[in-house]
C-alpha cells in the first residue's frame, strides 16, 4: 500500500541579469505499514515456519516469542526462526485468538471450503469428503491416495487379478476357504452406473477361532452411498442366513465395521454348514433405496 505525497519544489533559473524561483509540485510514494485486519491476514498469523500447517492450542513459542506447530516442535531442537533454543513457554495471548478464528479446513485447495474453529477442526478433516481416497482393497500393502476420479483407474491397473461382474444380483464365490491365516476374497460389482466392491475377510479373533466378516463398500461418497441397500445371502441345505446394510463408502473403508461387527459375521462352523468342497458362495443383491 502507498501514499500519495505532493511536495513543492523550488529550482532558481537566471533570466537576463535577475535570478528567478520557479516551484513545481513533485508526488512521492511512501509505503504505508497496516496491520492484518482481514480474516485471511489474522489466519495466516498462526502458521508454522516448517510444514506451513496451522500453529493450534495448546501454543508454544521460543523466547523470542516465535511459534511452531506442536507436530514439528518434536522434530526440532531450535527455533527455525532465530535458531534460538525451543522451550515450553506458553503463549497464552495467540491461544486466546486462536479460539476466535475461524481456519480453513487443510483440502480446502481440493475444494473444501469449510471455515471452522480449531476444536472443531481435526474431526471434521477425518471425514472431509475432500479428503484424499485410499486403496479400498484390504490389507496395508497398497499405500496408493488420489482423488474419487482416480480409484477405478489405479483398482485396474494395479489390482488386475480382482474380478469385476456385472449386475445387481450376483454370486460371490470365494474359493478355499480353508486356508489357514488371515485371508482377503475381494470381489467388484458393476451396476446402477457404480461401482462396489466386496470384500470377505477371514481373522483369527482369539484361541484360534477364526470368524469371517462380509461387507460391501462403494467406490463412492458416503451420500452416494446413502442411495443404495445391499443385501448379502449364505443359502443352502435348508439354511439361509442374511444380512441386509447401507453400503459404506471407500472413504471410511471396512476396518471399522469389522471391528464393531457392522457386516455379515459367521465363524467357521457356519462356513462349513453352506460351503461346497471349501468353496463359499455369497449371493449380493444390490437395489436402490
């Protein structure tokens, strides 16, 4: 930001025997010092050196009175500032301001525009529909994020060997269920202009007794998902055991639903009552809501 300045400058000029002053008007332009008055100038006060995430309560700063993210400070021996050594001063002052701000939420650049408190910050971010996708295929092996668009086209040509059908009504058929360990059948299911993926996982839960978890997820956002009822089906030998949910998105992904046994769970026992030579097959039915 400049000022404007007119200042009035004198020049002599000699004209025949007398000296004549002339004065012209000259604009200077001072720069002019403001303090952070909008929002944006306020949010950007709370920024860490480092990793250029946001500086939140509880708020620490060296002796000179600079800040650092609480994750960055275990890194660190020294002020990235002024290099002077990092304490455990409490800066109670930027604490009481930074209840006050509102902060974007961190994918605001993939399209978030959330404003948010900092108490309210780190929950939201775990469910941000912005937030970058993982591979929905079980296990840790597959370390692959990218965006919603992205899915399919990694799930091709990473995971070849999964086996896509087509249709709302399909069979399942996992294969040797037998085998000992912890074991993944994944299989995708095309329809309704989506894609889903099943997944059946075989644990060991405790003393060797092993149970299985059935689920399907869509390759989706969880209102996407909000859209569609699955139904998963053991039949056979006068038996029929079933279970019908709201599919998950593949942004919660399946852990969480194993664990709180929010899918199809049968143990071994029950396994062997519909298998046919170790083979299971699950029928899935998939239907609008």
């Amino acid at each position: 930001m400049t000022e404007l300045l007119l200042q009035n400058m004198s020049h002599p000029t000699l004209s025949g025997s007398k000296l004549k002053t002339h004065f012209t008007t000259t604009a200077l332009f001072l720069p002019v010092m403001t303090a952070p008055t909008s929002a944006a100038d306020l949010v950007s006060l709370f920024e860490c050196p480092v990793c250029f995430e946001f500086v939140l309560p509880p708020i620490l700063q060296c002796q000179n009175g600079h800040l650092v993210c609480s994750t960055c400070r275990q890194k660190i021996t020294c002020c990235p500032t002024c290099r002077a050594p990092i304490g455990n001063i409490r800066n109670l002052a930027m604490e009481k301001v930074a209840s006050t701000v509102m902060f974007p939420c961190k994918y605001f650049a993939s399209g978030c525009n959330a404003q948010l408190l900092h108490t309210d910050k780190q929950d939201h971010e775990e469910i941000c529909e912005f937030r970058p996708y993982s591979c929905p295929c079980p296990g840790a092996s597959c370390k692959w994020q990218g965006s919603l668009e992205q899915v399919m086209t990694h799930l091709l040509a990473v995971h070849k060997s999964i086996t896509t059908l087509k249709g709302e009504d399909i069979v399942f058929l996992a294969t040797d269920i037998n085998l000992p360990g912890a074991v993944d059948w994944v299989m995708m299911q095309s329809c309704f202009g989506h894609h889903f993926m099943l997944v059946l996982e075989k644990q060991e839960k405790y003393d060797g007794h092993q149970q299985f978890f059935a689920i399907v997820q869509l390759i989706g956002t969880r209102k996407q998902a909000e859209n569609f009822i699955y139904r998963l089906e053991l039949s056979g030998h006068r038996r029929r055991l079933t279970w019908e949910a709201t599919p998950r998105s593949i942004h919660d992904g399946v852990q969480s639903a194993i664990m709180n046994s929010d899918c199809l769970v049968f143990d071994t026992s029950i396994a062997k009552l519909f298998a046919d030579n170790g083979n299971l097959g699950i029928n899935v039915t998939i239907n609008l809501c």
